[in-house]
C-alpha cells in the first residue's frame, strides 16, 4: 500500500466526508492502486489535512466515459465537469471507499513546526508544502500517518 497526499477545495472534501463524493478527478494520469490510501490536505482557506479515504479503483478514461461513469458519485455538475477538464479528452477518476475525517486537522503550521495539539511530530518539516496537485507521501512525512 501506498500513501499519497492530495489537495482537495474544502467543498469537495466535504462531499467526500458526508458520502456525496466518492470519486475524485485528475487530468494527469494517476498511477495509484486498489489499496492505496488517500491522504486529504484541504487546500486554503483551510490548509490542514482534515482526513483520509482508500482508494477502491482508478481508471484512465475519456471524458465522456468518465462522465456517464461517475456524474451520479462526483458532486459535480455537467458544467463543472466539463471546466474542469477543459479541452482534455481524457481524464483520471479515482473511486473512493471508507473516507475518514480526523478530529483535529492537522494545521500547515503543525507540520512546520513538528506540533499537533499535544502530540509531537518528529521531526518537524519547517519547509512542508503542501502538493499543488497530488503526491506521493515522503519518508520524512511518514510519522503523521498515525494521526490519521
């Protein structure tokens, strides 16, 4: 299994917590697997990772596939669907299972700083940035794993 780090609007990562999401969209190919599991960094005005999920399948697909495979589980409108991806053709779904929000989001600043409420993190990563995108989980960010 695999840990990446994606960063998520808050709105979307709400629809993921309560249900109403369970896909979320790339318009890079992800290479993730069944398993793997799905880090949430709610990008700003938020900036914490707020959770988890699994990922339960991923596929490459055009999207127009995409969009009669996933518009009753995405959260999205046609029209947000189709600004998203612009004028791609193709684009990445990720089906999602067994999301997790955590009850004490873990702060940009906590990362930096190496605390979280009364916990240390050790060490910390004053230069912690969050992806723009998506990434895979570092070695040296592996010791918050069990605050999640």
């Amino acid at each position: 299994m695999q840990n990446f780090i994606f960063s998520i609007k808050l709105k979307y990562c709400e629809q993921i917590f309560n249900g109403d999401k369970t896909v979320e969209f790339r318009r890079t190919q992800v290479r993730i697997a069944s398993g793997d599991r799905i880090i949430i960094y709610a990008s700003s005005p938020i900036k914490a990772i707020v959770g988890s999920a699994i990922v339960e399948k991923s596929a490459w697909l055009s999207t127009t596939s995409l969009w009669k495979a996933t518009n009753q589980i995405c959260g999205l409108s046609q029209q947000d669907f189709l600004n998203y991806f612009g004028d791609r053709t193709h684009g990445c779904g990720i089906w999602l299972q067994n999301p997790c929000k955590i009850l004490n989001p873990i702060w940009l600043e906590a990362l930096r700083c190496g605390t979280i409420e009364t916990a240390r993190l050790h060490p910390a990563i004053p230069s912690w940035m969050p992806p723009q995108n998506f990434r895979r989980l570092k070695d040296e960010e592996k010791h918050i794993l069990p605050f999640l």
